[in-house]
C-alpha cells in the first residue's frame, strides 16, 4: 500500500540504504511501519481504525522509549543538545496524544481526528530523524567517534525486552516518560 505518509519509504533519505548501520537501519525500519500503519488509518473504518491506534500505541511507545534511553543520551554529545532536546519535546507532544486514545475505545467523536494529529506530528518528526539527526549520527559513525552497530545491538535487546514486558504486563512502565533532564543524566 502506497498512501501519502508510505510514499516516503521508497524516497531518499527514508530508504534503508545498505550501509546504514543497525541502529538507523533498525529504527528506519520502524518509521515505514509507522508510516504505512497512518496511511492506513486514514482510509479505515471505525473498528480498523480502533485496532491500527492500539497497535501505534504500543509501537510509538516501545520505539519512543528506546530513542529516549539509548539513542538520544549517546547523540547528545556528539550532535549537542538542541537537535536531541527537539526530538524529546516532539516525543511528548505524541506521548500526550497515546495517552489520551489510551482512554477511548474508538466510537467518541474526536478519535480520528486525534489518531489523524498524531500520524501527522510523528510522521513530521521520523522524517526529521530520518533526514538530519540519523545523518548526522551516520557522520559521526564513519568518523569513528560512535558505533552505531553496537548501539542498534543494544537497541533490538531493549526493544525484546520492552515488548516482553507489555505481552506480560499490557504496560510500558515508566520508560515512555523520559524528561529532556534525565536524558541529559543518563
Ligand atoms: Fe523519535
Ligand atoms: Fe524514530
């Protein structure tokens, strides 16, 4: 399926090129599912609708805490803190949106048009990612000053574990709430 956000996987800096290092190319990987699953969402009607949210929930939420725990706290000395600080917010403000269809079931009439505000500012800002800050880190990665194969390593064992926990659980714990100041500590 080919829609408005989906296009993008096949165009530019959004393609999972094959010397992107692990952590870009997992997280890449990720953003086209992101995308796909809001163009679907789109077109659907109110019981697909429903069950699409549930699943960007879970997902944003898993790929948002591992950006938050492990990516972020290793770009912030190389890339500095601005560039790192405005994903952080970004993240809240899509953390805030989950939060709020954590307590609908989909019939309310402003569900879709919260499921619509977030594909919006989390498509805004994968595609930021995907096309400055994962470029960035790749710089930096040639460079030999991170190694990003590690790092997306690290990323795949937290994001197995982080959905462990949810099967378990149906929670995410505290690891979607990461303030710009404990990012900075970590
Ligand atoms: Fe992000
Ligand atoms: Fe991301």
């Amino acid at each position: 399926m080919s829609g408005k956000y989906s296009a993008r996987n096949s165009q530019g800096r959004h393609v999972v090129a094959k010397d992107d290092p692990l952590a870009i190319s997992l997280l890449k990987q990720e953003h086209h599912v992101f995308r796909s699953l809001f163009d679907e969402a789109e077109e659907a009607d109110t019981q697909r609708l429903t069950e699409i949210a549930r699943e960007l929930c879970m997902r944003l939420s898993v790929h948002m805490a591992i950006e938050e725990e492990i990516l972020y706290p290793a770009l912030k000395p190389i890339l500095g803190d601005d560039e790192v600080n405005e994903g952080i917010v970004e993240h809240q403000s899509g953390k805030r949106i989950i939060a709020e269809l954590e307590q609908l079931d989909g019939t309310e009439e402003l569900f879709a048009a919260k499921v619509h505000v977030l594909g919006e500012e989390t498509v805004h800002h994968i595609d930021e990612e995907d096309e400055d800050m994962f470029e960035d880190a790749k710089s930096a990665h040639s460079d030999g000053k991170i190694d990003l194969d590690a790092l997306g390593e690290t990323l795949r064992a937290r994001q197995a574990e982080l959905y462990d926990q949810i099967s378990s659980t149906g929670e995410t714990g505290k690891t979607c709430e990461a303030q710009p100041d404990e990012v900075e500590r970590a």
